[in-house]
C-alpha cells in the first residue's frame, strides 16, 4: 500500500514527551498513521495499556523502548522493539535506568543549585524517567532560560557547565537484557554518533537493525545508513522522534518505517493485541 507509514520512534509524558500514550495514539490515527511504536527513555511504562488503546483505534502497535547506553565513553541510543513486557532482565534494566536518573537529576540539580539557581527535584515531576529535559522545562518556568534548547546550550548540554553523566550501561549488555526479552535492537538516530571507532564496533554488534529515516532527514543523509544496514542484512527502519511540545519543530509521523520491514516486525513481536491482528487471539499479559 503506498500511503503505509508507521511511526517507530516517539516519546509520551512516559519519559520526556509532552502527549500521554493515549494522545499519541490518538494523533496517529488522525494522521492516518498504520503502525506506531511509542518507544520512551529508559522505560516501558507505556505498555500494556497502550495495546488497548491502539486497538480501539484500528492503528496496529509494537512494544518499543530507547536504551541510554554508551561505548567507550559516547552516547549510543538503541531501540528495543516487541519484547517481551513481563520478561525479568527488561524490567530490572528500566529499574536500574529509574535509579541511574535519580541520582544523576540530584546531581545536577546540586551543580545548579550551588551556583545560585533555585530549583528542586519536586519541580521535575514524578515517573520513572525524568532526566534533563524535565531540568530544561523547570528552568524555563522559572525564568531561567527562555526555551528548553537554551537550557541544553547554556547549562546542561554535554559538555555544558552543569552536566553531569552520571552511571553508565555499556551497549552489548543493553543488547543482551533486549535480546533476553526475545526483542529486536536498532541503532536509533545513526547520525548523532560521530566517532568512526565507535561505528566500527557498533556494526561488528547484534544489532538487527539501524534507523535510517529519521525526522528531518534529506535523501542523501539516509543513504549511507540504508547502506550500512542491507549490507548486514539489517532492518531499515524510520520514526520521528516526536516529543511534543518539548520538541516542537518534529511532527509525529514525519519519518517513518516501510510496510514490509513494520510486518516483519509486528509479525515476530511477543505481544499481540487483540482486535488487530485479524482475530488472533490477545497475547496473556
Ligand atoms: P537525558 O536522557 O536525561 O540525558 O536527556 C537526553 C534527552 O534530552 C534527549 O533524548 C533529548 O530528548 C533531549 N535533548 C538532548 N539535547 C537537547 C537539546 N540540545 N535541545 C533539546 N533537547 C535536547
Ligand atoms: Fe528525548
Ligand atoms: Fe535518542
Ligand atoms: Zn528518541
């Protein structure tokens, strides 16, 4: 079908999104969109619930998560799609990625809070992954900063005066907890990693796939990823990286998956909702 498009990578008010699971689902389908994966930082909080919704409105749903990870020492991003939701490693990683945010949210709010700037962990929010972003918004209610973009260039951007990394999680052992959980790992946003020695083990690793279309990306930026990736036998995938309001330059759905590679996908993940998938029966969750 040629107007398939299916949205692999967006963020709800589950992590850093300003659209709860439902309103994005909600927006895919005005949007005409066939297949959606909502896939927050560090969290699944999204899931199970989100199934039902998608169902009620015909737009066919995998389980999806972004990983913070890094490799020696820089910043990998990797997607996990159709995983099993209740598998032990899945869970106790997103446990472990809470925990990590905490620590390091306290950290920084320090850093800032010992250079003047008046700001607590109650004006983050609450969830399980709150991290620089929520920082950004706090500071521009507060009159900081006159924008979440600012807040990144001025105080906690990498590198930034007020950042701080906090613990890591290497990459291979991100792909075994999404690979124990029966899940398949895309390397999301390729461009934003830069070091050719860090890309040289990234395409040696069990990656099954890279995200080759993302938001607004031209054709001749795609093509070396779409490359790398069918060398491999890879999946290409795509998504926006939509966040809302936080982002509000990147539509939902302005990127997006090819129909054969989202079946491919839908088609292996664990879960199954029911409704959608032509009277299969609704995975016990
Ligand atoms: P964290 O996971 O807490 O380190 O925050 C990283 C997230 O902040 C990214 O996934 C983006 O959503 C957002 N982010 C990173 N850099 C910027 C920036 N320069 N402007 C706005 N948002 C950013
Ligand atoms: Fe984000
Ligand atoms: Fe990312
Ligand atoms: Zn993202």
């Amino acid at each position: 079908m040629e107007n398939f498009r299916a949205d692999l990578h967006c963020h709800s008010t589950c992590s850093d999104g300003t659209l709860t699971p439902k309103e994005i689902i909600q927006l895919a389908a005005e949007k005409g969109l066939k297949g959606l994966s909502i896939t927050d930082h560090d969290t699944v909080d999204a899931y199970p619930d989100a199934f039902e919704m998608a169902a009620s409105y015909g737009v066919k749903l995998i389980a999806g998560v972004e990983f913070s990870a890094s490799l020696s020492d820089v910043s990998v991003h990797i997607l996990g799609y159709g995983f099993d939701l209740k598998n032990t490693a899945l869970q106790g990683l997103c446990r472990w990625h809470a925990q990590r945010r905490k620590a390091r949210n306290r950290a920084i709010i320090d850093k800032l809070v010992g250079a003047g700037y008046d700001l607590c962990e109650s004006d983050l929010g609450e969830g399980g992954a709150i991290g620089r972003p929520h920082i950004a918004l706090a500071l521009m209610k507060k009159g900081y900063v006159k924008s979440v973009k600012e807040a990144f260039h001025k105080l906690i951007g990498d590198g930034k005066p007020y950042f701080v990394h906090g613990e890591r999680i290497g990459v291979a052992e991100t792909l075994r907890v999404i690979h124990d959980a029966k899940g398949v790992a895309v390397i999301a946003h390729p461009h934003l990693i830069r070091y050719k020695k860090v890309w040289k083990r990234l395409l040696g690793m069990d990656f099954e796939g890279i995200e080759a279309y993302y938001s607004l990306m031209s054709r001749d930026q795609v093509t070396p990823w779409i490359e790398r990736a069918e060398a491999r036998g890879w999946f290409v995938t795509g998504g926006s990286d939509f966040h809302g309001d936080v982002k509000p330059d990147i539509p939902l759905g302005v990127s997006w998956t090819p129909e054969a590679v989202f079946n491919a996908l839908y088609e292996r993940q664990h879960y199954r909702a029911p409704h959608v998938a032509n009277g299969e029966k609704g995975d016990s969750l």
